[in-house]
C-alpha cells in the first residue's frame, strides 16, 4: 500500500469578512489531525501551500500552522508555491518526504486568502503567475489568457459558446450539493449562454460564467506511510501521481492541446494500471470553463476538438459514466488559489470514503485529480483508491 490520506479538512468558500490567513489555516490544521485520531506531537513535518503574492501581508505563514496546536511546536515547517498549483505542490513535497523515509505522519495545509483587496489588485497579482516579459508586460490577465486559449480552440475547431455555457451550468448545479461551495445556485444553462447585465463579457469570448470565482478558504490533509495508515481508520491511498511542467512561455506551446496535461495523465494512468475509462470520477482545475473542456481532450477521454460531445452524450455530467467535478470545481466551488489542489484532493477522498453527503459519487472506487499552476504550466495528476 502506497502513501495514504488519513485524515481532512475544508472551510467553506467564499468572500470570509473576519477571517484571516492565519484562522484559516489553524482550523483546518486542527480539524484534519483530529480527523486523523492522531495527536498533534504525532506529526514529523508541515508542508503549507500557498501562492499569496500579495494577497495578505503575510509572506512568512508557514510556522502559523503551528498555532493550530502547541504540540506542533518545534516541527519542521515549510511554505510551497506552484502558482494555482500550490497546494498539490505541497501534498507532493510531502510524499516525497513519506516515500523517502524521512516522516511518517505529514500534515499538508492549502490556504488562500483573496478578498482583502479589490478586484483590479487580484488580477494584478494573478497575472504574474504567468510570462511577465511576453504576456503580463503586454497587459494580458488570466481571463485574458484563457480567452487566448478559447479563441485559438474556437478558431482550429469551430465556435464552442455554447459548450462553455454547459460546463458552467454543469458545474453550477453540482456545486448545489456541496456544502463547502462558494456559490449554491443552479444558474441553468440559458443564463450562462447569454451575455447580460449580470453575465457580462469579461474577456471575449469567456462571459463572467466562464471564469472562477474569487475566494478565501482552506484545506488540510493528514498524510501517512502504508504501516502507520494500517493503524488508523480510514486510508485514501495514491495509486500513482505525476508532475510535469512545461514552458512558462505561452509562445513556445500548442495552448489548445494542453500537452503538459495530457503526459501528466498519460503517465498517472499507466502507472496506476488503468486507463481514463476505469476512473469513477475525477476533479479537474476549472479555473475557466475552457480549461475543462481542453482537459477532457488531454486526459483522453475526447479526441482534439471532441470535447463538446462529452456534455452532449451526458458522460461528464453527475449521472454520467464518468462525472468530472461533481464537487462544483473551481467555477462554483471557488478558486482559493493555494487551498485549491488541498481541496480537490480532500472532495476526492470523502467521495471515495463514501462520505461526500449529497455530492455522492455511487460506489466511487477510483479517483482522478488534475491540478493545475499557470496556463497547464505545472500540472499535477493524482489517481486516488480506498484503501480502507
């Protein structure tokens, strides 16, 4: 038995007013090791996701998991950063650190806090998580970004409006049955398919209802080797998990064919002996509608430019064959950027523990989660299974 998820944590969601940084990971921290049934002293290392950026003042938080609990003093603690990428970023630091035989018990915590300042200082700070000197330099944000990606998708395989518009609607009613959800309201396809007043254009040809939404929140794992899970009550075991980065440069990249992503899943699902088609789920990064539609493509589950025949066929919806983002993803559920990864990971594991409420998965058994820093920049992919 691999490396195993012992234990987790989620806040809600959403604009937090009173909540800071600080709060945000000390809850989870606190309520991911009672969930484990471990005690805090029982933890060899920290490991903190977190892109802030400018967020919050804070950029040395990585000792404030340690107010969480006192018996965490004196342990080794570390800040990661890998873009929207973060919080995978650090979950992988971990089990590298488990798998080398360096730690037995790790606590993995993603956090952001985004709301503190305006909107215009949020797309400031994200645009420099891409190639400052040809791409934020010439004014372009990440909405502006993956309007990129959509334009050239639209222009090699026809006009997918409308395929955007399903995604966000698909995304939106899931996320009604997930209490950790920013936004609960089944918008309906018709709203999402119409520029309006209250969906406008923000960057052609992606309206507001194709971008993630803005958000406070955190998430936190307990991590264990495969001797000390056997003890505790439950594992969520990593049949195999992948990192892969590509070029910073968007000019250097094919941006509809996700390339980065597309090995990340390649060699996720031949290592963990499967193929796409055996996955019970999967959770993937969603930050814009088009970014899950090229995902399909590059996970295999569509030929380049098929992706809309998924949604058409039903297969990627709740009931479907293989339903993608049940949890609502990054569209509904919210995008706080260094929670994000943690998150996935931790909807993922309650899905596969059969104790996801009603977000339930029927008879879920294996799970895939595609995390992504940067325009499939740094891409992470994980294939998750019951252990116990």
């Amino acid at each position: 038995m691999k490396p195993c998820i012992v234990g987790w944590a989620h806040t809600k969601f959403g604009k937090l007013d009173g909540i800071d940084l600080e709060s945000l990971i000390s809850t989870v921290a606190r309520d991911a090791i009672a969930d484990a049934g471990i005690a805090a002293q029982d933890v060899d290392g920290i490991w903190l996701g977190n892109l802030n950026g400018g967020f919050v003042p804070d950029i040395f938080c990585s000792s404030m998991v340690l107010q969480a609990d006192d018996g965490l003093r004196f342990k080794p603690a570390t800040r990661v950063e890998n873009a929207c990428a973060s919080g995978s970023a650090a979950i992988y630091s971990a089990l590298d650190a488990i798998e080398a035989g360096r730690v037995r018990i790790a606590l993995v915590v993603g956090a952001e806090k985004m709301t503190a300042i305006s909107g215009a200082q949020v797309t400031e700070v994200l645009a420099r998580a891409s190639y400052v000197k040809e791409e934020a330099d010439q004014g372009l944000t990440f909405p502006g970004i993956f309007a990129k990606v959509a334009t050239d998708y639209f222009r090699k395989y026809g006009d997918h409006s409308a395929t955007l518009a399903r995604i966000a609607a698909k995304n939106h009613a899931n996320a009604v049955a997930n209490p950790f959800a920013q936004m609960r309201k089944d918008l309906g396809f018709d709203f999402c398919n119409t520029v309006s007043d209250k969906n406008p254009m923000i960057a052609a040809p992606l309206r507001k209802t194709d971008c993630s939404l803005v958000s406070d929140g955190a998430a936190a794992l307990v991590l264990a080797d495969q001797d000390t899970a056997r003890a505790l009550s439950k594992a969520i075991a990593f049949r195999a998990r992948t990192q892969v980065n590509d070029f910073l440069p968007m000019s250097r990249r094919d941006t509809t064919s996700f390339e980065g992503p597309r090995h990340a899943w390649a060699q996720s699902l031949k290592a963990a002996h499967c193929t796409v088609n055996s996955l019970s789920f999967a959770e993937v990064h969603d930050c814009f509608t088009i970014a899950e539609l090229v995902s399909y493509e590059a996970m295999g589950l569509a030929d380049p430019g098929q992706g809309a025949r998924l949604l058409e066929e039903g297969v990627v919806l709740r009931n479907g064959r293989l339903p993608v983002n049940p949890s609502g993803g990054l569209k509904a559920k919210g995008h706080p950027v260094g929670a994000t990864g943690v998150s996935m990971h931790v909807v993922s594991a309650m899905q596969l523990h059969g104790v996801a409420g009603d977000m339930q998965i029927p008879n879920a058994s294996l799970a895939g989660v595609f995390n992504m820093g940067g325009a499939a920049v740094a891409n992470y992919v994980s294939v998750l299974e019951r252990a116990r």
